[in-house]
C-alpha cells in the first residue's frame, strides 16, 4: 500500500504557495509526493516540476463544471473531486498550497486515514454550531455532533465510499444555494464526518490560523507539523518569508525565474523586501 502527500494547483494560485509546500515539506518528509496539475497551469512551471526528481507531477482530468460557479470556488470544489477520480496513491493527504511545513510528516497521519477512509483535522479558530445551523435550515436535517473541519487538509484512502459520499453531497449542497453552496465543498465534508461519527485529526497535521490569533506562538510550536494561511495570510507570515528566502536562495524550483511572471508570483510582490528588483 503506497501512501503520499499530494498538492493540486491550477490558476489563480500564486505558484509561490506551492514554492514553499514543497521546500518545506521535503526538509520534514522523506516518502511520495505528487502535484496534480490543472488544466490551466503555466507551462514553464509544469516544466520545472517535471524536472524535479522527487514530485510525481499528474494531470487533474476532472474538474468542477456546474453552471454560475466562481472560478475560485471551481478550484474548491474541484479538490473534492480529485479524491474520487485523481487519487494517486492508495492513501493520500491532499494538502492545499497555502501550508509551511515546519515538523516531521509522520506515519500516524496516514495510519489514521487508512484506519477511517476519510480524514480531516480540526480547524482551531472556527466551531461547527453555525454549519449545523445552515443545515438545518435549509436541508432540514439535524447534526448535533457536527466539528468544524478544516478543509485544507483532507486525507483519504482511494476508492472509499464515504468520498462517493462527499462526492454526492457537495453536489447536494451546492444545488441548495445560499450558505451550503459557498462552502459546499468544507460544510458536505463536515456532515459526511458527522453523519459516520468520524473523529476529527489532530489540528497539528495542519494548524489552520485564525486573523485575529497570535501567530508567533504556532509558528514556534514545535509539536504543529504544518502551519495554514488561509485567504492569504501567509502574506503577513515571517515563517513564511524565511521559507522563501531560503527556496530562493537555492533557486529551489528556478523559483528566481519564476519571479518574472506576475501572474504567478503576484502574492509574493506583496513581502517586503523579497521580491527581486
């Protein structure tokens, strides 16, 4: 059984993200990673993660095509579809790029997903009363267990049926509208766990921060093993800055090419005094 750490990227998504994952995880984890690559991808950046010995680059043949879908929400959505359809390992953590790995990845987070078939960690900063809530008014159906997921980190083993499960109800929840179809790919998520009793990870596979949290305290902690920027908080993140700072200095991925395009690293423009003149 192969197990593997996977990272989907497609437009819209500042290739820097992505720069960082990857450098920090490989200092914090020795086994599979794979990227799986949307249709839109840049090419040049396709081609330098061909290059790279240790990422298994695939293509993402689905994708989320209901109509009047937001293209960021597209991407959301889409991730839910690629643990049915584009799972590349037996069983894998897919982990959005907006994450600094900063300890260890270690077996106990793939013994969990194997052991349940579908796993995500908590999300510290944000509680499940006001998803339940949404559920009830608008599906009618009662979810007094319901845990706030923390959609950024999801693992599963491939084939499951309870992804079929996810599967469905992002579907549902979408076609409901109003809250449940903003967030159809996290709220379908958090009532498939609730509805299978399914005990959410430990938050440390992927501390999700919070805006208004004080970060230095996470960011220094060493039992988290991944730190998430959520809406682009790693803009204001000086672990995020020193991971880049040092991808840079070992032109990790041509990272300093990479730079040459705005429409890639328009995030980065953003950290003072990293960027290149």
């Amino acid at each position: 059984m192969t197990n593997g750490i996977c990272f989907y990227i497609d437009y819209g998504m500042p290739a820097c993200q992505l720069v960082v994952a990857l450098h920090t995880l490989e200092q914090n984890y020795d086994g599979e990673i794979c990227v799986l690559i949307g249709k839109s991808t840049p090419s040049f950046l396709v081609s330098e993660l061909r290059k790279h010995s240790r990422v298994i680059v695939q293509e993402a043949n689905v994708a989320f095509d209901k109509p009047g879908a937001k293209r960021q929400r597209v991407c959301w959505f889409t991730k839910v579809l690629l643990h049915k359809h584009c799972n590349p390992f037996d069983v894998t953590v897919f982990y959005d790029c907006d994450h600094v790995f900063k300890g260890r990845v270690g077996d106990d987070l793939f013994k969990t997903v194997s052991d349940n078939g579908l796993v995500s960690c908590n999300r510290t900063y944000d509680k499940g009363g006001k998803v339940a809530r949404y559920i009830e008014a608008q599906l009618g159906e009662k979810c007094p267990n319901l845990e706030k997921a923390n959609g950024g980190c999801v693992g599963s083993v491939r084939g499951s049926p309870l992804v079929d499960e996810w599967v469905f109800n992002l579907n549902r929840f979408y076609d409901a509208g109003g809250h449940l179809k903003r967030h159809a790919d996290e709220y379908s998520l958090d009532y498939v766990m609730e509805r299978h009793n399914i005990g959410i990870g430990s938050s440390n596979w992927s501390h999700s921060v919070g805006k208004y949290e004080q970060w230095d305290s996470f960011e220094k902690d060493p039992a988290i093993v991944a730190l998430h920027y959520p809406q682009r908080r790693y803009v204001r993140s000086s672990l995020f800055k020193l991971a880049l700072q040092s991808a840079m200095y070992n032109n990790f991925l041509s990272v300093c090419s990479l730079f040459q395009s705005y429409s890639l690293m328009d995030g980065v423009m953003l950290l003072d005094g990293i960027a290149p003149k």
